[in-house]
C-alpha cells in the first residue's frame, strides 16, 4: 500500500469513528489530491526542462559525458555523450555527438560531424553534411547532404536530400532528392528527384523524376501530374539501361520514358523512349519513341 493510500485509509477511520465530519474529510483529501498532482507536474516539467532557467551556451571541445541540457547553445567540437534530453535553441555537432534522449531546437541544428539521437528530434532548421541518426524527425527544413537513418518517420515542410537516407516514412511538403532515398512510404505535394529510389508506396500531387542510369523501384505510384525522363547528357542511358520499376501508377497525365509497369492508369498517358508497360488504361494514350504498350484501353 503506497504513503497516499494509508493516509486517505486513516482518515476513512476517524471518519467513522466521528473524529473529522464529512465537510473535513473533502478538504482533507481534495487538497492533498491537488498537492499530489502539482508535484507530479512539477516532476514532468523538471524532466522536460520546463520551469527551469535555461542556460547559456554549453560547449565540449574535448571529451565529456553530460546529464539533460537545457541550454541557449550546444556546441560539440570533439566526442560527447548526452545521457537525457537536449533542449538548446542552436545545436551545433562537429565532432561525434551520442544523444541518449529527445532533442528540441526553436532555431537550427547543424551536424558536420557524426550525431546519433537515440530519441526523437523536434526542431526548426535541420541542416546535416555528416552523418545522423534518430528516432523520428518533425521539423520545418530539412537539408541532408551526408547520411541520414532514421527509425521511424520524417515529417517537414521543405526538404532536400543530396546524401544518403534510410527511413520508413517522410511526409514533407517539398521534396528535392537527388541521392540514394530508402523508405516504405513518401507523402507530399511535389516532389522531384534525380537519384535513386527504393520505395513502396509514394503519393503526392506533383512528382518529377530524372533518370541516370541507377536502377530505382517503386510499388505503387499516385499523384496528379507525373513526369519522368531520361536525365541530360546521358544518352547511353537511353539504350541500354531500364531505370525506374514502378509496378502500379495511378495519375491524372503522365509522361514517361524509361519507365517499366505492369499497369498505368489515368486520364492522359504518353509513353517515350524506353518504356515498356503491360497495360494502360485512359482517356487519351499517346506512344512515341519506340515505346511499348502491350496493352491498352481507351475509357471516355
């Protein structure tokens, strides 16, 4: 039986035993609830780093092992070990950073070195050309041009990825990929790439994918507008490469080239250079280029 459970058993009995009226055992108890919770809240806000004064600037440049920051600025030059929770509105990580809990920025986070987050980041600007690891990310811009893992999801306004990443979902608005892109799901409004993709299920209103000669895969595609093409410069490519799989695409109009599909279905269709696709159903279905459509259905 825990400390509050006897004390409230206590004043059940001299209850009963008509030492306190009913009007004091309620305010007995009433108060003591109130008290109970304010601690437990104040608990949960010492553990979060709210109420507490937050510090200036906290910087390593050597080696060094800290407990919860709660600071103005979190510099890592050198090899530090967070073990709890960082809250700084500008985190700055070049050397090997290893945090064992969340991570909240209101300004930016720059990595150049190596930062692995155990928990999740919630920040504002996040801008990496090292290597970075989390749990999951919700930030405003996202700008990778190093390696990024991420356990469980991406979630932005405005992203671009140069680098390297390797998550199970991203929903971000904004989408510029021009690296090596690994996920189950990617949401958003536009998104445009010109790297190479392994994805299972991608959506959004606007995608635009420029081809280079690196094999991508996609299951199932949907957005309105799809266009992809051979990149510039690479007519080898043309001939003797098939570039993107994508098993199912739904859309409004598409314009394809070096595109291989078991099904394409939408409103308005042109198949290009390279395309092989099993079957397409539309309102209008154009194939030039040598393209190949084995076969086809024409819906008004």
């Amino acid at each position: 039986m825990t400390m509050e459970s006897e004390y409230i058993e206590k004043l059940k009995k001299m209850l009963e035993e008509g030492k306190i009226d009913q009007k004091t055992f309620d305010e007995i108890t009433e108060r003591w609830g109130g008290e109970n919770q304010s601690s437990k809240e104040n608990t949960e806000k010492e553990e979060s780093g709210e109420g507490r004064t937050r510090s200036g600037r906290v910087r390593i440049s050597g080696s060094g092992r800290l407990s919860d920051v709660y600071s103005e600025e979190l510099s890592i030059s050198g090899a530090a070990t967070v073990d709890g929770f960082v809250d700084a509105n500008k985190i700055h990580i070049s050397g090997s950073g290893h945090i064992n809990g969340d991570v909240k920025s209101s300004d930016e986070i720059s990595v150049s070195g190596s930062a692995k987050i155990s928990g999740n980041i919630d920040g504002n600007d996040i801008d990496s050309s090292g290597s970075l690891k989390a749990g999951s990310i919700k930030c405003k811009t996202l700008d990778i041009s190093g390696g990024l893992e991420v356990k469980e999801a991406i979630k932005a306004d405005d992203m671009k990825i140069s680098g390297g990443v390797t998550t199970k979902e991203i929903d971000a608005k904004i989408q510029k990929l021009s690296g090596y892109i690994e996920a189950e799901t990617i949401k958003g409004e536009e998104i445009q790439i010109a790297g190479k993709i392994r994805v299972n299920a991608v959506s959004c209103k606007r995608f635009d994918m420029e081809l280079y000669g690196q094999s991508s895969r996609i299951k199932t595609l949907e957005a309105d507008a799809i266009e992809i093409k051979y990149g510039h410069g690479r007519l080898f490519d043309r001939f003797f490469s098939r570039q993107v799989e994508i098993s199912e695409i739904h859309c409004k109009r598409a314009s394809l080239e070096g595109v291989t599909s078991r099904s394409v279905v939408g409103d308005e269709i042109f198949v290009g250079s390279g395309c092989e696709i099993d079957y397409a159903e539309a309102r209008s279905i154009k194939i030039t280029d040598g393209g190949v459509v084995k076969d086809k259905k024409i819906v008004s």
